[in-house]
C-alpha cells in the first residue's frame, strides 16, 4: 500500500500570488477536506513547536493562521498548542516572542500540559515505557493538526511527526512534579551520571538547564533530582562527555515511537492531519538555546493523515538535498546523497521511523502529489 502526500515545493517561480509558498500551501489546504475529520464544535488541537529563546526557526504563525482558518470553515475551534519545555509561562513567553499568539494566528494559544507541565491522563504505551502521560488538552481534543519543522535532532536524529507527538505530545512532568516526557530520554528510574575525570569545570550544563536542576557545588556537579525534567540539554552542550544520559540509542528511539503510538491512541482513526515543514532545516531541535544555519535549501511542505509517510519522505529528501555551504554538514564534509541527518547528528533516525511502523503507525511507502500553483479562479486580486 502507498500513501498519497500533498507536497509543494518552496519555490515561487513566477512573479504572482499563486506561485508562492504560502499560496501553494493554501491550496494544498483547500485540497484537503477537512469536514471529513473535523466535525463541528470540535476542540481542534493545532500542535506546534514554539521554540525558545535563542532558536528562532520555527513553523512561521502565517502558516499556523493558514490552518486555523481552515478549521474555522469547517466550525471547528482550534487552539495552538505545545507542551512545557522551560517553565511553563516563560515557554508562552517565547511563543509571543516568535510571534505565536491569539491575534497573530487567530486562535487561542495555550499549553496542552498546562502552565506547570503537569496535566496529562497517563495512558498504555509499549513495552519500554509502559504507558505515558498524554497532555490534557491534546488527550481531551477530537482532533488535531501536527504542524511541525523538521530538523535534526540529539536523540532521534531527525525531529518531524513522530517526534512532535511524541515528545510534543505527553507531559513535561508526572502529577508529582518528576520528569513524564523525560522517562523516554532516559532509561526507566536513571538519572544523569556526571564523570568527575572527565569534567573541564566549564559550567555550560548549569547555564543551560532551563530547570536549575544542575549546580556546580565545590567544584563538583549536583543534580537536583526533584526538579530535573530528564531533557538532556545539559549532556548534549557537554563538549567532553562529562554527563552521560542512561540510555541507548534503540531505546530512546522505540521509545519515542511507543510515546507517540500513544498519543495517537486517543483519538479515533483518520482524526489526525499532518503537516510536515521542511524549511530551514538546522541540525538541532527547536527547544535548544541556539539554531544553527540550514543543512539544506528549504524543500516544502508535506501533508497527508499518515505520519510515517510524512516524515520518510522528509528524511528521504533532506538526505536527498545538496547539503549547503557555510552549515554543519558542510563542516562534515558531508556530499549529496549521504546521509546527512546521521552525519551531523550523529543518530539514525530511521530507528524510530521502522519503529512507528511496526507499530502500525503508518507505512513507508509514499507518492507525492505536486502542488505548483495556486488555483485562483475564485481568488483572484489576492
Ligand atoms: S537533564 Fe540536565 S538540563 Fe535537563 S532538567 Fe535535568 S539537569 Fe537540567
Ligand atoms: S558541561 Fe560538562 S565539562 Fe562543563 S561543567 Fe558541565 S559536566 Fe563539566
């Protein structure tokens, strides 16, 4: 069986409304019916990332508001949504600060795990999490829309569908206030483990833990497990491997797949739109403090209900891409063809692509459907 993707590309080749980006995408989006999965009245979760204070290559609010005006045609009620990654009303700070808010994208936007990043119903998931904690808002919802910018990825290698539900998807902590999202990051009941011998003293973890979860004390490293969220931020800025993450890389990836099997779970089938953007595709996740240049030139956008197919055919094309100088996978030496999300991030991410897959998630096989121009028959004068 093949999956069919809406696809445009990010080119406007022709000096005209309906050769743009964003037209294509409207048109895309008029292509979509989307009363077939949002009836009316329905609570429709709009998930994005609203990415942090020192990243700023998010899915742009013109895009959000292109999809909540779509959900308004058919009488749905969207909210933009996303999960605490810092406390929770710095986190709708940054959101305001990347230009995501009610007037910008036509909808509420709130925190799907609430202000404190603990509501969640907890929900079964596989055998290595066992259930997780799904956000409220995202759990309660009939329907949704998983808007989401590709990019690489310290765990997974490649941050698109699977990873924004995952990850996105379940709560920052458990109703005790421990880490929920951070049980799939590190091995069940583990914590950080700091190597005195190998530390160079240079306080980078402390800086950038968004939780004050890490002290230098006397020249040694402190953990404050009640108050660390397991995000790993604090290792992966560790430039000489001084804080090592209890896990391995199977496991974190199969983990995020069963997170977002789970996520997927608890809403009827077909109830789940996807969009994946693939635009400004900077080595890291979204949540870091820093956003690299793009590895490639921007690709487009897909759209389809199978979030399997979404995000194999970005891989497919980023890796597919000529990798762009002045990046990270020019630093790498990386050449077209190569495996250029493995190269840079150093993790493969079709781990938790097979992973999702088998859980039956979606399937592999896709065809493109190309979107060049705008339909503007009705629209014309825009
Ligand atoms: S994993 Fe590190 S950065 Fe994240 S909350 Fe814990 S100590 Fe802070
Ligand atoms: S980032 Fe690494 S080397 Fe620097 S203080 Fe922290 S543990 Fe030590």
């Amino acid at each position: 069986m093949t999956t069919k993707i809406h696809f445009s590309d990010a080119r406007a080749e022709g000096f005209d409304f309906k050769y743009s980006f964003v037209a294509k995408f409207e048109q895309i989006l008029d292509m979509i019916d989307f009363g077939e999965f949002i009836k009316e009245k329905d609570y429709v979760a709009v998930k994005t990332h609203f990415g942090s204070y020192g990243a700023h290559r998010i899915v742009r609010p013109i895009f959000l508001k292109k999809v909540v005006d779509k959900v308004k045609e058919v009488r749905g009620k969207p909210f933009v949504t996303d999960t605490v990654r810092i406390p929770g009303l710095e986190y709708l700070d940054v959101a305001n600060m990347e230009g995501i808010n009610h007037l910008s994208v036509g909808a509420p936007v709130i925190l799907a795990d609430g202000i404190f990043g603990r509501d969640h119903i907890k929900v079964e998931s596989g055998p290595i999490l066992k259930e997780i904690g799904v956000a409220s808002a995202i759990y309660h919802a009939p329907a949704m829309i998983v808007v989401s910018h590709c990019k690489g990825h310290i765990g997974s290698g490649f941050g698109g569908a699977i990873k924004n539900l995952g990850m996105g998807g379940v709560s920052c902590k458990n109703h005790c206030g421990e880490a929920e999202r951070g049980r799939i990051h590190f091995e069940e009941n583990k914590h950080l483990e700091w190597l005195d011998a190998k530390c160079i003293r240079c306080n980078q973890c402390v800086d950038v833990c968004p939780h004050d979860a890490i002290q230098m004390v006397d020249d040694s490293i402190i953990i404050d497990k009640s108050k660390c969220v397991k995000c790993a931020r604090c290792s992966r800025v560790c430039e000489v491997k001084a804080l090592v993450v209890p896990i391995s890389e199977e496991g974190f990836q199969e983990g995020l797949a069963e997170a977002a099997h789970a996520v997927v779970s608890t809403f009827e089938k077909g109830r789940i739109l996807y969009i994946n953007f693939i635009t400004e595709v900077q080595p890291e996740c979204d949540c870091m403090p820093m956003a690299d240049t793009p590895l490639v030139q921007d690709q487009g956008v897909l759209v389809s209900f199978d979030p399997v197919a979404v995000d194999q055919a970005a891989i497919d094309m980023i890796n597919n891409a000529a990798p762009l100088a002045q990046s990270k996978a020019a630093d790498k030496n990386v050449k077209k063809g190569d495996n250029i999300l493995k190269a840079v991030t150093g993790k493969d991410a079709q781990l938790h692509i097979d992973a999702a897959c088998k859980l039956g998630m979606g399937n592999k096989e896709y065809k493109l459907i190309t979107i060049n121009e705008k339909d503007t028959k009705e629209g014309e004068g825009e």
